[in-house]
C-alpha cells in the first residue's frame, strides 16, 4: 500500500477497524474528525493520528488529505460525500452510500467531474473469498447460477430511539442489512434484476422492520432474500448453479464456503483471505483505484444497481419520503448544534 493520506469521519467501530488495519500493514492514520471534538482527541490518541479536526471545513480543505472514510450514520453520507468531493478528495463511504438513487447519482456525476474515485464500503466487493468464487462461477465449472437464496436477521430490543428503528435516522432493515444481502445477490447474477416483488412488515416507528423479496433478471436468473431486524437468522447465502451450489455462512465478512456437487454431494471447502483482515481489504482496493485508475475494482456500478432495488423497495414501501424528510430535519438539527457549539468553544478562547 502506498502513502496515501487518510482521513476519517466519526469515530465508532468502523472507524476504529479502519485505523486498526492500517496499522496492520504499518500505517498510520493521517486525520480524523468527529462531531464530538474530545472523541476524536481520544480516538488520535489511541491510534497515533497526526491532525484532529476542529471543524469538517478544517478536514475538507487540508490539502495534504487524500481520501476521506466517512463511517457517520447513512442518513449523513450526502453531504458529507458532496463537500469532500468538492473539496478535492476521493470518497470511501461506509453502506449504504446514500438514502436513494437520486443522492448517488448526484454524486457519481460529480465524482466524474472532478475525476476522483467514489466508493461504498462494501466488504463483499473486497474480499478475497468472493473474487474467488466469482472466478469460479466465471470459468463455467460449476455452471450458471440460477436461484440465490439469501438470509439476514438480527434480534433488535424495541428501543425506538435506536437509529436501527428510527425513521428520522433513516432506520430499518433494508439500509442497514439488506444492502448486504443484495450486494450478494447482484455479484453473482450476469445483470441487474428488472423484476421485483415483496412484503415488508413495519416497526411501531414506520420503519421496515422485516421484509421478504423475490428478484429477477432477464436473463431468468432469480433470489430470494428474507431480512429481518427482530427476529435472528443466520447470515446465510445458498447461489444454485447448473451442477452444483455454493453455501455460505456470516457472508458479509466470509473467509470460507462450501460448493456440494448436484449429483454425487461431494463438498469442497473454498478458502480465501481473512474475516478479520476485511478493512485491510478494502482500503488496498481503494488505493489501487486511486493510484492506477482502475475503478472498477470498487464496483461502484454494482453499488448503483443494489442502490436502484432498494430505491424502488422502499418507494412501493412508501419509506423514502418519510426517511428522506427526517434525515434532512436531523441533519439540519446536527448541524445547528454544531455551529452553536463550536460558537461557544470560540467564544470561550476569546475569554
């Protein structure tokens, strides 16, 4: 990995995992930036970062930053997308990228424009045990997958004001999970599903709290995918080909699968990369695409297709309006407690 310079915004798991694998392979953190500024002096302290933020303005125009790993909540990535790519800087952002196609088409023109990479934080584009598989796949040895059976539930308590099941925080089981499952589901089909059915079940706050779906592409290729916030399934993918299936177990981070042959059952274990080395992966593919301008590798158009199902999912749910006007009013609120804050930390250095 070359010396790009990093920087992050937010301070949760995501961002800890990021700093964690850099230092892996002898990196170091350049930036970071919070909403909560002694959080992100604890977070630099910890992980040995050079600059601490005190405004995002402060991160967008320092020019010795690179790349910007926004690892905020989704229903912040727009604008938080926007200003670091006017800014200049090219943009990782945690999933799902944005709240709906629109926002991400905005987005990718204006990553076009100013000729930076733009690109969702999706562990499966990244990890080495699918760009195995789809080699597989590819070469024809196991035939053309036909039906993909995708699961995905967590049990989540009723706490309302969770972002899990908060509609203003653009909550739900789609943004969070499903985006995961679809990801899956448009890695192994030749195009993007053109067909859509499904049933959603809402939480007590509106939103989708457990849905089933049918897909289909004109090809004939066809999943299944039940997500759920509030009862536990396993993280189970099943990819049905002409001569055999590929099972795999918690997919979103795999390291590991199983292909069973249709006619004699035999089973043979597919192995590939780390579970615990998925950040590492990603940031290596998205340096390669800066440094090389292969873009592809970051499958941003795959991102865009999924980012189409869940739009159209959650407009036949009714969910994106009401997600989209809670997510600008919380924005907003965010913002404007910033501004008197930060009014207050200035007004109290000048005292």
């Amino acid at each position: 990995m070359n010396e790009l310079k990093w920087a992050v915004l937010g301070t949760g798991v995501i961002a800890n995992e990021m700093a964690q694998a850099l230092h892996n392979v002898g990196r170091t953190l350049y930036g970071v930036c919070n909403r909560t500024y002694d959080k992100a002096v604890s977070f630099a302290e910890k992980y040995h970062v050079e600059k601490v933020y005190t405004s995002y303005n402060e991160m967008y125009e320092d020019s010795s930053v690179d790349v910007i790993y926004i690892t905020t909540p989704h229903n912040t990535h727009y604008e938080f997308i926007r200003q670091s790519l006017l800014h200049g800087k090219h943009v990782l952002a945690e999933k799902s990228i944005t709240l709906n196609s629109s926002e991400l088409n905005k987005l990718k023109a204006l990553a076009d424009e100013k000729g930076l990479v733009l690109a969702e934080a999706m562990t499966i584009w990244h990890m080495p045990l699918y760009k195995k598989l789809w080699q597989i796949v590819e070469s024809g040895q196991i035939g053309r997958p036909q039906m993909i059976t995708m699961n995905f539930g967590s049990f989540k308590d009723y706490d309302m004001t969770n972002r899990f099941f908060n509609i203003s925080l653009a909550g739900g089981a789609m943004l969070d999970i499903g985006v995961y499952a679809l990801s899956i589901v448009r890695s192994f089909m030749c195009e993007s599903p053109d067909q859509i059915l499904s049933q959603m079940k809402p939480a007590p706050t509106g939103c989708d709290e457990q849905a089933s779906i049918l897909l289909m592409n004109p090809s004939g290729q066809m999943a299944t995918v039940a997500l759920s916030m509030h009862s536990k399934q396993p993280k189970r993918a099943m990819i049905s080909c002409e001569k055999a299936y590929i099972e795999i177990m918690e997919y979103p981070r795999a390291d590991h699968a199983v292909i069973v042959d249709a006619e004699t059952g035999k089973q043979t274990i597919i192995e590939a990369g780390r579970t615990s080395n998925a950040l590492q992966y990603e940031l290596e593919d998205m340096e390669t695409a800066i440094l090389t301008g292969n873009t592809t590798i970051m499958k941003l158009r795959e991102s865009s297709d999924v980012m189409d199902i869940m739009t159209k999912l959650r407009s036949d749910w009714r969910l994106s309006q009401a997600t989209a006007l809670g997510a600008r009013m919380c924005f907003g609120t965010f913002f404007f407690i910033l501004f008197v804050s930060n009014c207050g930390q200035n007004l109290s250095n000048m005292l």
